[in-house]
C-alpha cells in the first residue's frame, strides 16, 4: 500500500473513531435540565486557550440556543449544554479548527427526576422560584475557601450542607491570602505564588470546580459562585488581573459552569474594595456575563461601603451587606422597595466569638436577622466564625458547624415552606405593622426582641371584610415550637385601617423574646 493511501486509511479510520464517539455521547439520554457534555478531540498544539474558538447551536424545532465550548486540556475539547425541554435535540459545532467544525448529532431528552426543579428564576418582582414552578426559600449561608481545601475537608463540608437547612451557599472561584494552606489547586498554569501564565487556564483546576458544583447539585443546593473577590490582597495576584485577562477568565468559567443548573454569579464580592476596578469595569463584566450565559443565571453584586446600581437591566437580585439593616423590619424593606427586585442580605455579621464586631452575633441574633428579613419580604445569609486553634471556621473554609443558629433555620425554612407560594408580603408596611403574608389568607408576624405578654387580635385592613374567620398559632422561633391557640377568631371592622375580633380577644403569649405569630383564614 502506498504512502498516500495509508494516509487515506489513517484518516478515513480516525474520522470512523470520531464518529463512533459521538454517536455513544449522543446515545446518552439527559435529564432535563441536567448538563449534556460532549467531548471532542482537537489540536494540541501552540495554545489552544488562545487560539482555537469553539461553539455549538443547539436546536429543538425553531428554537436554538449558542453555547461556547472550552479547551479541557490534553488535546480534549468540551461543550455543555442545559437543555430545558424534553425531546429529541441536534447541534452543530463551529470552529476555526477543522476538526471541531461542522460536527453534527441528536441526543433525547428526558423528564427531570425527582428533585430537580430546574434553575431559579425571579418569580414576580421580590421573590424566587424554580423554572417549574416550586417556590424556592432563600435560606443561604457562605463558606468563601471550601473548594480550596484537601479533600476531606471539603467531603466534610459536603456531609455538613447535606445534614444542614441551607439551599444555597456563597463560594469563592479564587482562592485568597488567608487559607490555612497552599491551596491543592491554581487556575492558571504557572507558580505560585505569582508565576502565572494568565494565557492558559488549568484545567485540573475547574474540573474540581465543576465537580464541587455538581455535588452542590446532587444536594439540592444552590451555587453562588462569586467570580472576583478583593482577598488576595496581592498575594497571588487574582485580585490585579489585567482586564483582557479578566474578560477572557469570566468567558471560560462561563462556559464551563452554565449549563449546572443550580449555579448563581455573583460578580465579586465587596466589590469596592476592589479598587482598581471602575464601575464601568464592573458594567462590562456584567455584561460579558449576561451575553455569554445561555441560561441566563441570577446574577448579583456584593458590597462592602459602596453600594452597587442594582438597577441596572444585568442585576436580577440585590446582594446586600449590613450589619444593621436586617435588625428591624422596616429597615429591612426599604431596598425592597427602591429596587423592586428581590433583596438578599447575604452578609448581616456572623454568628461567632471573634475580636472582629462582624463576628460576634448569637445565635439567637443571628436568627432574628432571619426572621426579620422574612417579614420585610426579603431573604437573609448565615456563616459563623469562632475562634479555632488551627484557625478552622465554616466562614473561611467550611468543614463542621458549631453555632446555635442552623437548626433554627432549619425550623424557620420548614415555616417558610408552609407559607403562601407566591412568597410573603409585608402587609400595611412603614406603619409598624410586624406581618408579613397574603392579605386575607395568611399572616406571619414576629415581635423580635419584644416580650409582649398578649397580642390583641387586631389585623390590617387590605383584603378583610366582616365575618371572616381565622386560626391562630404561637411559634417559639428559638425553642422551635408551634402551639395552637384555642377558638375561632371572627372579626369585624374597627375602623378605616383595621379589623379586630369581634369580642375584642387578645391572644396569650409567654412574654418572652423571639416569638412569632401565623394566623392563617379559614374557610
């Protein structure tokens, strides 16, 4: 056989290889929305991060989706895909590199399982849901390092956040100055602590990243995946990034994390103490983001001293930090109210016993900041930090939690579930009114630090009328119980802002802090 027709054969059988792999990948049903991968072979050689583009167009009928694809390293080339609908998908790939080019297939998509809801999504103006329809309750907590730890560490935090209330955590991409260790794993090729090749990301790197955020998944827990962070404080040099080397790291973590559908970006965390970065920087990354996202994932910018414009068309959610702003409900509504989007407040301070005043919360003021939150019709972050002879702290890197706080927001979330779906209203707000729920139907309300000994039964107007009937029920938020309260209350119109019962009964309460009250219509 000559020289050329063995060439022939050679290529004629790596094309048959290819397409045997890829009709295997395709052959691979997908939930929806899981996260189809398909993985092709490409050039190795100059710099593939640099040089070769790859993308793909996903259609089902007349609906299509772009999706970038990335380079993972040892000539390996991937593209994933979160498809939201069942039935049968094709694509076509797009490449200025020959063999990546041009590469059709099918894959089926099937019904999601159990416990998957698919992404959240802004339901209405304030509040959360997933894309089928469950209402999703904000109960999140952050553990900045805890992808950057060795791997019993982070099997602990997994074990941590799978016996735990919380369905979202906030994560750093980047690891920062103060992990107690040299960190397993960079983001570029290169050295530490300042030797890096920012032209070639390592792969090794996002894949564990990638990995963490499916184990999050597994979990039912969300990933707020805080992409730029001001702790490096120059010491790996993350943080004094060139812009062309930023916008080039938002387009790969992107590509690779979007099609997971439980991840959230948060632009940067304290993102003001940044200062390198202009607000129009800040615009552009967003930006990027927005553009390059398929999915189109919630997307938020935490502060330190300078709040961000979270009116801007590219925020879906407000990332607030305040020490004191979830302590009273009618502070906490205010943001509300001047963004019309939904408000976390991420960072209210910590449960701990640090030097730091931002770590020294009870758990009981922790948990107040929670329930406070709720009845503003807003949503509240937890971590802890205590003091650790190894320097241990859930906040910096995860593992175990010690606070008083998390099975008290494991019985304040199982309140939320009960609540109406369309989320709490605050009802007849900046007029002191602790209530929050649906006029009418259903009322939440909680007196924080008060030790009221009775409550008169005594409503606001909107939604009420004469006759109607109610049940009502004492909630012990920090001995976690619900007592029902004997008798039917029927009411009747006080006057132009309230209604009361009709035999003017109050309700009893055990005059003591941290009680709660759900009043709930009956038929």
């Amino acid at each position: 056989m000559t020289r050329r027709k063995l060439l022939k054969s050679a290529v004629a059988f790596a094309f048959l290889a290819i397409g045997a792999a890829a009709q295997a990948q395709d052959a691979d049903p997908v939930q929806r929305w899981g996260s189809k991968e398909l993985t092709l072979a490409g050039p190795s050689d100059g710099n593939p991060f640099m040089e070769v583009e790859l993308s793909a167009t996903f259609r089902q009928g007349a609906r299509s989706l772009a999706v970038e694809g990335f380079y993972d390293g040892d000539g390996q080339y991937k593209l994933h895909f979160m498809p939201d609908a069942t039935g049968e998908w094709e694509y076509e790939t797009r490449s200025n590199r020959a063999a990546l080019n041009g590469r059709r297939g099918k894959f089926t998509v099937v019904a999601a399982q159990p416990g998957n809801h698919g992404p959240v999504r802004v339901k209405g103006i304030h509040h959360f849901g997933y894309e089928d329809g469950t209402p999703f309750w904000q109960v999140g907590t952050t553990s900045y390092g805890w992808t950057h730890q060795p791997e019993p560490v982070e099997r602990q935090t997994l074990a941590t956040l799978a016996a735990g209330p919380f369905n979202k955590i906030r994560m750093l991409v980047f690891p920062n100055q103060d992990v107690r260790h040299q960190p397993p794993r960079f983001p570029f090729e290169g050295s530490p602590p300042k030797a890096w090749d920012f032209t070639r990301f390592n792969p090794e790197f996002f894949r564990h990243l990638e990995q963490r955020v499916a184990d999050l998944r597994a979990l039912g827990i969300e990933a707020d995946v805080i992409l730029f962070h001001p702790y490096d404080k120059g010491f790996w040099g993350f943080d004094q990034m060139p812009a062309e080397v930023n916008e080039r790291y938002l387009r790969y973590v992107v590509a690779r994390l979007a099609s997971y559908r439980n991840v959230w970006w948060s632009m940067a965390n304290e993102f003001d103490y940044l200062a390198r970065k202009q607000m129009t920087e800040w615009d552009r990354y967003f930006e990027i983001v927005q553009a390059r996202d398929p999915y189109q994932h919630l997307r938020s910018i935490h502060n330190a001293m300078v709040l961000y414009n979270h009116t801007k068309p590219w925020v879906t959610h407000v990332s607030v930090q305040s020490g004191a702003i979830a302590e009273d409900f009618e502070r906490a509504v205010l943001f509300r109210d001047v963004y019309s989007k939904p408000v976390v407040y991420d960072e209210v301070k910590y449960e701990g016993n640090i030097e730091r005043r931002w770590g020294q919360l009870s758990g009981q003021e922790l948990v107040l900041r929670f329930w406070m939150g709720a009845i503003a019709g807003t949503y509240v972050g937890h971590s802890e930090i205590f003091r650790d002879p190894g320097d241990m702290s859930w906040l910096g890197n995860g593992g175990a939690m010690r606070g008083q706080s998390p099975p008290r927001l494991a019985f304040f979330r199982k309140i939320l579930s009960d609540s109406p779906a369309e989320g709490l209203e605050p009802i007849d707000k900046w007029q002191g009114n602790p209530f929050a729920g649906k006029p009418g139907q259903y009322y939440l309300g909680y007196f924080g630090r008060q030790s009221p000994a009775a409550w008169p039964f005594v409503l606001a107007k909107p939604g009420l009328a004469d006759g109607m009937k109610f049940k009502a029920e004492v909630i012990d938020t920090w001995n976690m119980t619900v007592t029902p309260v004997d008798g039917i209350f029927d009411i009747r119109k006080r006057d132009n802002y309230s209604f009361a019962d009709k035999d003017g009964r109050s309700i009893v309460l055990p005059g003591r802090p941290y009680m709660a009250l759900r009043i709930t219509r009956l038929p």
